[in-house]
C-alpha cells in the first residue's frame, strides 16, 4: 500500500483497482445481501412522504446509496447489470422532465403551473388529484436525485 | 495569528450560546413563529398551511403538503439544481477523457 502509481497526466482515470470487483468474500457476499434492503429501505421513505418524515430526496439518496454499494463492491463492470452507465445522466433528466411534465399538464387544463387539482386524472376528487399530484411530483425529484448521485460516481470513476 | 484565531471561535461560540439561551421555550404559543399576525400586522401563511393542508390534499404531512404542492415550484428548482449539478460533473470531468 505504500507506494501509488506514478500519477500520468494524460491518465485522468482515478486507481483502476476501484474499477475492480473486490477480492473479500465477506464484502462481497455482505454487499450483495445487503443492497436490495438498502434499496426496499429507499422505496419505503419515498412512499412515506406523505405520512411520515421522508420524501423525495431522502428517498432517492437511499435508492443511490444502494446502487453505489454494488459499484463499490462488485465494480464497476458487474454493476452494469442492475444499473447501466448510458443510463444514469439521461434518466435523471427524465426525472426533471416528468415534474416539468405534471406542471404543464394542469397548464394545459387551464390552470396555472403545478396546479395539481386540474390534472386529466378521471374519476378522482381534487383533493385526491392533489395527493397524486404530490405523489408523481416525489416520483419525479426521487429519480432525479437518485441517477443524478450513481451519474456523478460514474464520472468520477471515468468508465 | 493562532490566538485570534481561538479568539474569534471563543467570540462565536459567545454569540451562539447567547442565541441558545434566548430561544424561546417549546411551546410557548406567545413566540413570534406560533403568531398569527406577523409583526406588520398582516396573516402570516403558516396559519393558513396548518389549518388547511389536510383538507387540501387529503395528505396527513403538513411538510409534504407545503413542499410538494403549496411550494412545488421550489422544489422544482431544487431537483433542476440536482440535475444541473450531475451535467456540470460530466462536462467538467470529461473535459480530456473523451474518447473519439
């Protein structure tokens, strides 16, 4: 451990090891016993927005943390499976697009921006179309923040 | 120069315990924040979101409540900020890495 690379300029890669799946057992079978929790753990903050401390953001940094977990054990390559690299940056965006996306459709209808009870949901209360208003609005921030956090890792990493 | 320095952190800490000790006590509904006036004299709005938010959305989290719909607006530049953060990290990072 005491002696790094020569760093190369022109490499703009960080250590390639961290690119590497690891050699211990141990975090492999833990990480890979413990991400789909991490992830369950993530979905059930964001669905408790609405009835408890949680929501969008938190959410989607647990959903994050529970795919970094796999890049960080399994590496970059193995990880590709359940979250593909091309993905990320652009899923993000859609994110952004779908909470643009609930705005502009009650804009639409006649309303003004983000104005939940005018979305072209049938058969609901407006009361109601506000509770799925919110609920799309979190879906929308919980995607956002989640491929955002598993983009920027990516390009840190530079794969 | 290091005795300023312990001088300065000895005066903020001074200033935040000060701060500390003046709060006022939980619960207490004569503090500025639990008034239904502010000092101009006009409504404030956490009255109206405390009154109101569960009839409005049928949603039992007054914060949800606020920060999704009352205030969805901000939050949407708080997820384009997120967003905006990811593509500034993939131009800057990949400003010599790009393969042809």
């Amino acid at each position: 451990m005491s002696e790094f690379p020569e760093h190369d300029p022109k490499d703009h890669c960080l250590d390639e090891s961290l690119k590497e799946p690891t050699d211990s057992l141990i975090v492999h079978a833990t990480a890979r016993g413990i991400a789909p929790f991490i992830l369950l753990i993530g979905l059930y903050v964001f669905f408790h927005g609405h009835y408890s401390p949680g929501g969008g953001f938190q959410g989607g940094v647990l959903l994050a943390v529970g795919f970094l977990l796999l890049r960080l054990s399994l590496g970059v390559r193995l990880s590709q499976i359940v979250m593909p690299h091309r993905l990320t940056l652009r899923a993000s965006a859609i994110g952004a697009l779908l909470f643009v996306a609930v705005g502009l459709s009650a804009v639409i209808m006649g309303g003004n921006f983000l104005d939940y009870h005018l979305l072209p949901i049938p058969g609901l209360a407006p009361e109601y179309l506000r509770y799925f208003g919110i609920l799309l609005v979190e879906v929308g921030v919980t995607v956002t923040v989640t491929f955002t956090l598993v983009a920027i890792y990516d390009e840190l990493l530079g794969c | 120069m290091k005795a300023l320095r312990y001088i300065v952190l000895v005066a903020f800490f001074g200033v935040l315990m000060t701060a500390v000790v003046k709060l006022p006590p939980r619960g207490d509904v004569s503090s500025p924040v639990h008034r239904r006036t502010n000092a101009a004299g006009t409504p404030v709005a956490g009255t109206y979101y405390i009154q109101n938010a569960y009839k409005d959305a049928k949603t039992p989290n007054m914060v949800t409540v606020i920060l999704g719909d009352y205030r969805s607006l901000d939050t949407l530049g708080e997820t384009i900020v997120v967003l905006i953060g990811g593509i500034a990290c993939f131009y800057i990072l990949n400003v010599r890495r790009r393969k042809p």
